[in-house]
C-alpha cells in the first residue's frame, strides 16, 4: 500500500505519470532509498517522505531520468527553425523571442533552442529563453554549462559544438 501511494504523490506533486517512469523503477528507487535511510518498513519510509523536504528531493532524483543530448529529437529544431525564418522574422524583426524548455534536464534542451534561433538569424538579445526542471542537481549541471562527447551524440552537431563550445580538454564550455 505505501508503493501506491508513493506513486500517488510523484504523480500528484510533480506530474510525472507511473506509466511514463514504470512502477519497478519507482520501487528500486524506493528500496535504494529505505536502505540508505536503513528503514526496512515501507510505512516508516513514506512517513518520512511525507515529512521530509530532503528525503522528498532525494527520492525525485532517483525517479528521473536524465536522458539528454543536444539536438535531441532533431525534426523539432529543424521545424522551429523554419518556423522563425519563414513565419516569425519577417514580422518581428526587433522583438525578442520567449521560450520556454520544460524539463531543461541539464541544459541541452534549452541550448539547443538558443543556437537553432541564432542559426535562423536572430540576434542573441532577441532571445530569452526560461528553462525549468524538477531535479536540482540536472539544473546545477545546466547553470554550468559544460557538457562531455556524450551530449553531442549526432554528427550534425560537430559543426555546431566548433562554433558554440570551447573545447577543454574533452570537456565543451
């Protein structure tokens, strides 16, 4: 009953659906959990989730998965770029583009966007970008901005990662 209900409150209080995260990740997580607070009581655990904001965040971290790269999805970005150039451009030329990247993860989502509206041919202070997250420690990494070979998973992206990244040392800044 404690795993129905903890499904129940991820759902709830961070709108991520068990069938999108799989009720058996949920369960690892939450016995990794149990054993690091070395809790052997699945009540005694979700009383404590209910009761602690850091227990809270913790569990959240385990449930997430942060599966990013840049230009992820990439149909998306060709469209979106298309869009400005054709569609918005013409008619905006000195208005600044808003956007916004739910989830951001660590940071690949919402820099993707940036360069694609560059690529179009807005200028830098034409775009604002907001980018959100639920995990903590995706968003410290995203406010880094300094992403591994990892996050440039498509070879489309080389040119892009030469022309926006400081290469040091295998790591791009």
């Amino acid at each position: 009953m404690p795993q129905i209900t903890i499904e129940f409150l991820l759902e709830s209080k961070i709108g991520v659906s068990v069938e999108a995260i799989g009720a058996k990740v949920i369960e690892k997580a939450v016995r990794r959990r149990m054993a690091v607070r070395e809790l052997t009581d699945p009540d005694a655990y979700l009383r404590q989730l209910q009761t602690s904001e850091q227990e809270w965040n913790e569990l959240v971290e385990m449930v997430v998965i942060p599966e990013t790269w840049f230009f992820r999805n990439r149909q998306s970005f060709t469209f979106l770029e298309e869009y400005i150039k054709t569609e918005w451009l013409p008619q905006q030329q000195d208005k600044v583009l808003r956007g916004l990247s739910i989830p951001c993860s660590t940071g690949e989502e919402p820099y993707s966007i940036a360069i694609t509206l560059l690529e179009a041919g807005l200028r830098p202070e034409q775009i604002h970008i907001d980018a959100v997250d639920i995990s903590a420690k995706a968003l410290q990494k995203a406010k880094q901005g300094t992403y591994g070979e990892e996050s440039f998973r498509n070879k489309e992206t080389l040119d892009l990662r030469a022309r926006y990244f400081e290469n040091k040392k295998k790591t791009y800044h």
